[in-house]
C-alpha cells in the first residue's frame, strides 16, 4: 500500500481473563481492519485526500493520495494544506479554548456588537444561539464582501433571546473576529498561538504562507475532474467559520489537544466546555445519508463549535464530530469518546465519502 502506515495492535490477552473480556479487547482492531478495507476501496474514485485514524491519542492508519490539482500537479503528502470549510469551527473553536485556558478569554463574558441588536457572548457566538436565522451562504456565494454581508446582518431581527433558539450559520459564527478585536486579538493572532502550542504552521488563515503546498478543491462533471478557482468565497468572507486551511499532520495535533491528549496545554475542564451539548437541533435531517439505526432515534446536538450525536438506546456511544463542504472539498473529523477512536478525512473534491465514512465508523461502535 503506497503512503500507507498501518499500526496493527498487538494485544496480549493474559489467561485469568474471561472469554468476554478477550472478545472485547480484539473487537476493536477487528472492526478498524474492516473499516480501513473500506477506505482503501473508495481512495481510486477520488481526486485526492489525506486520512488518519487514532486510537489513544496515536495514529493507527495514515494514508496520503492523488494529486492537488489535476491529473499532473504535486502528489499529496500529509503536510498539505487543506481547505477545511465548516471543519475550520471546530479549529478556531478550539484555538479560542486554549485563550480561555490561559485567562486571556471567557466563554460566558457578554459583549455588544454593533450588527446584533442584543449582547452576546462567545458560547452564544460558537454555538449558532446568538437568536438569529442568517445564514449569509447566498451572498456569500455571489460574492458580497465580508463588510457587506455584515451589514445585511445588521438588517436583521432576531428571532429569540441569545442561547433560546439555533440556527446554523457561517455568517455569524464569522463575527468571532469582531469578538476577539474587543480583547485586541484576531483570528489571525490565535491561530498563531495555536501554531506555538501545536509546534505547527500547517493551520492557516488567509492569506496563507505561499511556500505551502495546497490541495485545490476539484468537481467531478460526467467522466472529468476540474479543479475550480482559488481560494473560494467563505475563507475571504467568514474566514473563522469557514476559512481554516490545515494539513493532515496539522488536523492529528487538533485532535490531539481538542480530545484531551495534550493535558501540558489545556486542561481537561476547558475541554469540557466544547463538547457539552448546548442545545439540541434537527440537523440531521438534512443530511442524506445512510443512518447506523433509525435517523429519528436520533438526537443531535450542537456545542462549541462542534456537533454531538446520541442515541437513547447507547447514551455511553457519542460521536463528538464536525463535517464541511465547499464546492470541491470535503473534510470530516470525528471522535467516539468511549472508544477513544477518531478519524480525520481530507479529500479535495466534492464527495460524500468522508461524511459517510465518519458515521460509519460510529455505527461500528453501536452494533
């Protein structure tokens, strides 16, 4: 297998345990194999990607593929910088916990923006309960300025009191930057601190560095691949919601410090606040794919800048995780806590392979 690393698990089973507790123990990597079939199967229908799995907090697969642009550009390696879409909420949302760590924020301090009628605070802001319904995607999508679709934004009524009602959008999870200038930082400024702590430069905003390697985004149209223009409208217009760019080697470090695998940088208590659900909502509906279990067993949630799924019959099996989508890029990062299993999905051309994959490998965990 090419740029594949798999670490297979040697389990030593000692004799004083019991056949269930040896069927437990093997049952996980047996799952994984099954699963890492699956992807090695999908990896020639794509354009490209990057993909690691972890368990314990230590990469167990990791694989690199294709090229990032076209049939001739430069192969992908894990150091090449992604666009991540909606997964860059869980990147700014997590780079804001280690400046609420170190006292340099507060999730719960309330402050006024001047495009929303009511005070807010950064967990009304990081959770869509700041109680508007604006998602700005089409005049981002016709490509309104940053300014101007702020403005539009000031035009609207909320629907509810902050923290009483969700609505998802990329607009005003964006208005993170404003919140940071208040305290004189910037997107920009805690993305660099995040850099420090990871001892990485391979999470970046625009502008980014033009020495690193990107993959472009690509669409498949009957037989063919293009690759579409770049960077796309989101990472100019509402860069923390959707304008993250990160490597695989880069999203492995995320996932180590937002899944609790790098206590010397933030502790376990801040970690917390990320992934309590806040407030419930039926986003998956929306999304057509194929469920592990009845779609309305399910219950989904919204955190800091990160979703939760549960089911009542398995309330031990959440899968705390984030999907994106830009015209041309699918990203997908997802945890199973009880298991202590995670996957990171790079891909660089519109598919719903990582989406999909991702809750299948939650389903694997719910059987």
């Amino acid at each position: 297998m090419d740029k594949v690393l798999i670490i297979l698990f040697t389990l030593v089973i000692m004799s004083s345990h019991s056949t269930s507790c040896a069927e437990a123990q093997t049952a996980i990597p047996q799952k994984l194999q099954n699963f890492i079939k699956n992807i090695e199967s999908k990896k020639d229908k794509l354009q490209g990607g990057a993909i690691a799995i972890l368990h314990k907090g230590q990469v167990i697969y990791k694989t690199t593929f294709g090229k990032e642009k076209g049939k001739t550009g430069r192969s992908i390696t894990s150091h090449t910088l992604f666009p991540l879409a909606s997964v860059s909420k869980t990147v700014s949302a997590t780079a804001i916990a280690l400046m609420v760590d170190h006292k340099a924020l507060d999730f719960d301090e309330t402050f006024k923006l001047p495009y929303l009628k009511n005070a807010v605070n950064l967990k009304n802001i990081l959770s869509h309960t700041t109680g508007y319904k604006f998602s700005g995607n089409m005049q981002i999508e016709q490509g309104l300025s940053r300014q101007n679709l702020l403005k539009k934004l000031g035009n609207q009524k909320p629907l509810c009191k902050p923290g009483e009602c969700y609505s998802y959008s990329n607009t005003i999870f964006s208005l993170v930057e404003e919140a940071l200038n208040l305290k004189n930082l910037s997107l920009q400024s805690i993305i660099r601190q995040l850099q420090i702590a990871l001892k990485t430069k391979e999470i970046q905003v625009v502008p980014i560095d033009p020495h690193m390697n990107i993959a472009y985004p690509h669409v498949k149209e009957k037989t063919k691949v293009k690759s579409l223009p770049f960077p796309p409208y989101y990472p100019k217009a509402t860069p923390a919601a959707a304008g993250v760019f990160a490597s695989l080697d880069g999203m492995i470090e995320v996932f180590k410090l937002s899944f609790g695998y790098r206590p010397d940088l933030i502790s376990q208590k801040t970690l917390e606040a990320l992934f309590t659900p806040l407030i419930a909502n039926r986003d998956v509906d929306k999304w057509n794919i194929k469920w592990p279990c009845d779609r309305n067993k399910i219950e989904s949630y919204y955190g800091l800048g990160w979703r939760i799924l549960r089911i009542k019959e398995h309330l031990d099996k959440d899968l705390i995780f984030h999907g994106g989508f830009i015209s041309g890029a699918t990203p997908f990062i997802g945890f199973i806590p009880s298991e202590e299993i995670g996957v990171i999905f790079l891909i660089n051309q519109h598919s719903r392979t990582p989406f999909e994959s991702g809750i299948e490998l939650w389903g694997e965990f719910l059987k």
